[in-house]
C-alpha cells in the first residue's frame, strides 16, 4: 500500500511539473512568420492594428491586412513617396512628389483612388492621422507655412497655427512643436480652440510629441520624459537619465521609452495610472524602434532581432531569432517585421489562424514551449527524487 502511494504521489509530481511547464510556456507564447514579399524593394514600412503598408522604390504602395490572401497594390499620383507615412485603421496617408511639390495623400480602403489634401505650394511634410483626421506641416518655404489638419467630413484644409512641426494627432486632438525665443515647445490643439496652447514648461528643447486620447508625452534634450493630460495644470515629470532617453512612445496610460543603464539602452514601460514604471529589458544588447500598442510594447535588438512584451509577461518573447531583422509595428494580434534585405514579413502568434495564405511560413521564431516543458521536467525529477529519499529514510 505504501508503494502504491508512493508510486501515485511521483506520478502526480511528475505530470504538474510538466503541465507547470506546458503553462509557462503557453503564456510565453511564439510567433509564427509568414513571409508577405519577394522583391527586394519595399521601403516606408508603418503599421496600424492588423494592417501593414509600405511602398517600393517605384513610388508603388501596397497594404496587406491579417487574413487577405496576398498584399494589394493602391495606386499613387506621385512620382515618390517621401518624408513620412503613416496609417491609421484603413486609411493611409503620405507625402508625395508631384508638380515640383510635396504635397500630401491620403487613401482609404475602398476608395477609388487617392485625395489630394494639402494646397499650399512647395514642400508639405511629415504627415500624421488617427481615424479620419489628417494633420501635417508646410515648412517655410511653402506658399503659406504652419500646421495644417483635414478631414474627410471636412476636405478644405484648416490651418491650426502659423508655425511648427512634428505634428501627431488623435482624434480631434493635435500636438506639435513650435519654437518660444528659440526653444522649441510642445504645444496642443483641439477643435474648435481658437488658438493652440502651450503644454511644456523647460526653457530647453522639448521634441517628438506623441499624444493617444488626452494624454501627451515628450522628451527633452536634458534626457527627461515629460506627460500632460487634458486638465493637468502643469507636466509631470515621468523618468530621468543622465547621458540618454528618448523615443517615448505612449498608449492610453502606458508610456515606454528607451534609457541607458550606463552599458546599453534599455525598454522601459511607465503606468501613468499607478505612477509604476517598470524595466522590461537589462541585458547587454542595445534596444532600438521601440513601438506600444494596447498593452504590448515591441523594439529590435542592435544584433538584429524582434522582441515584444505585454503587460504581466514575466520576459520579453523573440519573434525573430536569425538577425537582420527590424520592428514596423506591433499588435496583439500582429507584429510587423522588415528585413535588412528590404523584404515585408508578418507575425502572428501561434495560437491564432496563419497570417494569410499570401506568404511562406517559417518556423517558429521561438522554443520557449520546449525549454519550459523541459524545465518542468527537471523540477518534477528533482522533488520525485527528494520524496523517494525521505521515504527511504
């Protein structure tokens, strides 16, 4: 009788060890990639959700949506595409070259063709959009300089203000820069406000806003991350460093930035809501295009690998693992990867359909299934063994 319990109290330790590992590694979780081009030639790569964009070096734009078939070809007006894409939802948006202009597009699945939306003359640039909304700079050699938005409910362009640049945009919401005797300042617009108003405080040069609902985030070149939100009286300070911090990208509350350790820079994610900012990486390999969607970060590695994490993952996961790769963007559902070869690959997680039958599917970027399994295993053999010795005893 003593055996037999033994014997089902070993077998019982064994099988939770190995469950105990096949969980560890479910929730670590694996990207399966599925190659989306073969040409060699794709270039001004952006991502929004489950769709991908990016053109090739004949000015051509494509966009391929998790589950299509094979990537679709969206015809342009311009010669080149130039100086910034961006995507939001269906609707892409770029700055091309037409006339001896740069002007701006914008095209949304299912239309038949592209809409002009700038019309000042010379150089319009750096294009944005969230939704339906448009939101770019025409510099000073434009016709007519500033910061201009457009809609689609509302097609003549409107000028927010007089100057500026590095505009984004969210909903109804503009943030951009514009110098104040000579540093340059953040400041926000919305509309209907006759006129924007300045949210950052340091007289040094505050850049690279970005801005998703009502919360805003920037850095400063005194190696600072700064946060505002809609009724906030003044900034908040969100993390200092002392030789480098920057690309602060921002989802909701979540803000993540790059910062150096003193060896290398390293991902860090800040929650607004519980003023928590926890390390995501601390090795010795330098993080780079770190991008955040709902609660899941992405960056490429300086050996040329892709890496997400989300919040209550306990490490960052490995989409790719061969090098010579770069993050377009990230999804739940979705990360976007560019290789140095110029070639378009799509990500999604194992445990959700293949990304499309347009590509061909490699195999898994990560083992973390078998590693876990087996590191369930050893643990399952070590307190197998520990009971086998006090029953002997």
């Amino acid at each position: 009788m003593l055996r037999r319990t033994r014997a089902v109290v070993l077998t019982s330790v064994v099988m939770f060890g190995l469950l105990w590992g096949v969980a560890a590694a479910a929730a670590a979780g694996t990207w399966s990639l599925s190659q989306l081009t073969t040409d060699h030639d794709a270039q001004q790569y952006v991502q929004s959700g489950d769709r991908l964009m990016w053109t090739n070096g004949l000015g051509s734009m494509y966009t391929w949506k998790l589950g299509d078939a094979a990537p679709v070809a969206v015809d342009t007006p311009s010669d080149e595409n130039e100086n910034g894409t961006d995507l939001s939802g269906d609707r892409l948006v770029w700055c091309g070259s037409a006339s001896g202009s740069t002007h701006i597009y914008t095209f949304k699945v299912g239309d038949p063709a592209a809409t002009l939306v700038s019309t000042t003359s010379n150089r319009n640039a750096r294009p944005a959009v969230s939704g339906d909304r448009v939101v770019w700079d025409a510099d000073s050699s434009s016709s007519s300089p500033g910061v201009y938005t457009w809609t689609a409910a509302s097609p003549t362009p409107y000028k927010i203000a007089e100057a500026g640049n590095g505009a984004d945009v969210s909903g109804n919401r503009i943030v951009f820069v514009d110098e104040v005797s000579g540093d340059p300042q953040i400041f926000i617009w919305t509309q209907g406000d006759l006129a924007p108003t300045r949210i950052s405080t340091t007289s040094v040069y505050n850049l690279s806003p970005q801005i998703d609902g009502d919360r805003v985030v920037w850095y400063d070149i005194s190696y600072n991350v700064w946060t505002w939100k809609v009724g906030d009286v003044a900034p908040t300070l969100v993390d200092s460093a002392t030789s480098f911090i920057a690309n602060p990208q921002i989802s909701g509350d979540l803000i993540t930035y790059l910062k150096s350790d003193g060896v290398d820079d390293e991902v860090y994610v800040y929650n607004a809501a519980t003023s928590i900012t926890t390390q995501v990486t601390n090795d010795s390999v330098a993080a780079y295009g770190l991008k955040i969607a709902g609660t899941r970060l992405g960056w490429f590695s300086a050996d040329g690998n892709v890496f997400t994490w989300a919040v209550g993952d306990a490490a960052p996961t490995a989409v790719t693992t061969a090098g010579s790769s770069r993050l377009i963007g990230v999804s739940d559902t979705l990360i976007g990867v560019r290789t140095d070869d110029r070639q378009v690959w799509a990500a999604a997680p194992e445990t959700e359909p293949d990304p499309g039958g347009g590509g061909v599917t490699s195999t898994p970027a990560s083992s973390e299934w078998s590693v876990l399994a087996l590191a369930g295993l050893g643990f399952a053999v070590i307190v197998a063994a520990r009971l086998k010795s006090h029953s002997a005893a």
